[in-house]
C-alpha cells in the first residue's frame, strides 16, 4: 500500500470520504465540502511523532523523547502545536465561508463543515 491504508489520500469518486492530513489551498481546492474531525491536539502531535520515529503504525520508544534532554521532542511538539492550529482553521474556514456563502444564495440553514471531538 503506497499511502498506508487502502483508499487513504485518494480524490475521486471511488470512495465516500477522504482522510487527509493535508491543508492549504491546492489541497483544498478538489472538495466542495468536507467533515472536519477535530483531534485533541497533543494526542495529535504525539502520535505524529510516534508515527515519524517508529512508522505509520509504530511507536517511538523512550528514548525517542529523552533525546537531548527532551529538547528535540519538545521542539517538535511546539512546530506541531502550530501546525495543527493551521490546518484545522485552514480546513474550517474554507468551508464555513463556502457554507455561509450558499446559505445566503440558497435561503436554507444548510452548512457544509462539520466539526466533531474526536473521543480517544
């Protein structure tokens, strides 16, 4: 499996959802509508982490995170912790102003963004 997991990172209309960990406006731009599944964000960082030192299903051992003192893990978690704000607001934003744009054309309620807690 090139991606990981099968259909993951895939746009067409052979699945029904994409999981994607991707934001920006080329990444974006494919969708007219999207769920957006907020995760608690230091569950989030660390397994990104995990994912980087120990692969996509691996895990970083202890080691990982003493490393210098901990000053590589906490450098990351930092980057990380900025990211994850940019990519949720990159990915809500897009579509709440799409959503508000057609509810103000079309007269419904309808919004095309929906955000959910993810539970652990």
């Amino acid at each position: 499996m090139k991606n990981g997991f099968p259909g993951e990172s895939l746009c067409s209309g052979a699945v029904a959802a994409v999981k994607t960990h991707e934001y920006g406006p080329e990444a974006i731009a494919p969708f007219d509508r999207a769920v957006l599944l907020v995760r608690e964000p230091f569950a989030s960082i660390q397994a990104e982490f995990n994912r980087r030192s120990g692969g996509h299903v691996g895990h970083a051992s202890a080691d990982k995170y003493r490393r210098d003192g901990g000053a590589k893990w906490r450098a990351f978690a930092r980057a990380k912790a900025e990211e994850w704000a940019r990519m949720n607001m990159a990915w809500h934003d897009a579509f709440v102003e799409k959503g508000e744009s057609s509810s103000s054309n079309n007269n419904n309620n309808d919004n095309n963004s929906t955000a959910a807690p993810s539970s652990r």
